[in-house]
C-alpha cells in the first residue's frame, strides 16, 4: 500500500439507525493510516427536504442546509468517540495523521464551491468524491446500508440503481482513487482488513461504460 494522501471514507445516513455507523468507526480504528470520514445528512437531510416542501425555498438554499445537516450527523456520531476529531479546514485535513479518524464539516470548503452544483443532484456521495480529489485520497470508500452484490460494478451502475448520487459517477471519474462500496455483508471482517492494510467492500470501476 501506499502512502500517497488519506483515506476517504463516506459514512452514509442511513447507518443512523441500529447504530451501525458505530461499529464502522470501531472498524475504522484499526486502520494505521489517517482516516478522512465524509458524514451523510441521515434523519438531519430529510427535515430539510421536508421542510423545503412547505417554506418552497430553492435548491440552493437547501444545499446549503444539507451541509449543515452534514455536520450535525457528524457531530452526532462522533460523541460517542471523544477522540475522533471534527475538522473543516483543509489544511488541517492534510494533516491527519497516521492512526487518526477525523470527521469533515464540510461548509467551509463545499460552500460556493465552483465546481460543485448547488442542488440535490449532489449529495454526501459526490461530496466525498470530490473530497478525494482535492485531497489526491489514496482510497475512497462509500459505506452504505444496502450491499452492491458485485464486484466490481461500474459507477454508472451505482448511479442506476440509486445506490449513489446522480453526479457521483462524473466526481469519481475526477479522482486517482482506489474507490470501494462497501454494505452490511463487508461490516464483521472489516477491522481485521483495515488492520492488516486490506479494504472492505467491491471494487469501484470509474472508466468503464460496461454496467455491472
């Protein structure tokens, strides 16, 4: 393995529930390299798709809210590991260490970003995506609730079956990273992968028009 950039990680909303996101950051704290988790919105996103229905403001504003609901997911997990940190800067963020997990808050450096469309076409996915190739990640791994039930599977094919954001094909195909998607069949082994410098979950194809 190699030393180039962190490890990227999404930890997706849904795994709010049962509290499966805490069994993945256990996982992840085996990992001997720095470890960059991107937060979902989880039940945090969906009160601001609700309540976007009522006010009627835009999409832009929503975005907005939705990284703020980032956020919240991410200071929510984290209270239960004091010593996983909470970062926005992207300075700090390169200097994560070898054995640490942070989480991003992402508002600082997603907010009026150029390249990233202020809609719900993108979501913690494409976020996490772009993330890797800002911080040229060595790996990007998505946790989801639901398993890919292929390996490999196309990013086109992710995208298809709602398993990720519409855009997240066109963000990942930006990054030199390995990616993985990984589902609740890849949780129990996981620890024992990270601490021996393996990955979890079915390999990511990025430059492949052939669906999976």
């Amino acid at each position: 393995m190699g030393s180039r950039g962190p490890i990227i990680v999404k930890l997706g909303g849904s795994l709010a529930r049962e509290r499966q996101f805490a069994r993945w950051i256990e996982a992840l704290r085996h990992c001997k390299e720095g470890v960059i988790i991107v937060p979902g919105g989880g039940p945090f996103a969906d009160c601001v798709r609700e309540t976007q229905r009522y006010m009627r403001f835009d999409d832009a504003v929503a975005h907005r809210m939705a990284l703020l609901a980032m956020e919240q997911y991410a200071i929510a997990c984290a209270s239960s590991f004091p010593e996983v940190l909470l970062i926005g800067d992207e300075a700090q963020l390169r200097l994560i260490g070898e054995g640490r997990v942070a989480f991003w808050l992402p508002s600082r450096m997603a907010r009026g970003a150029d390249d990233l469309p202020e809609n719900w076409q993108v979501t913690s996915d494409s976020l996490a995506a772009w993330l890797a190739m800002r911080l040229d990640a060595r790996v990007l791994l998505i946790v989801k609730s639901v398993d890919a039930k292929a390996d490999p599977i196309s990013a086109g094919a992710l995208v298809e079956r709602e398993i990720v954001d519409p855009l997240f094909a066109r963000f990942a195909a930006q990054t030199n990273a390995e990616i993985r998607i990984a589902g609740p069949a890849d949780l129990a082994g996981a620890g024992a992968k990270f601490a021996t410098g393996d990955l979890p979950g079915a390999r990511v194809l990025v430059h492949s028009s052939a669906h999976a």
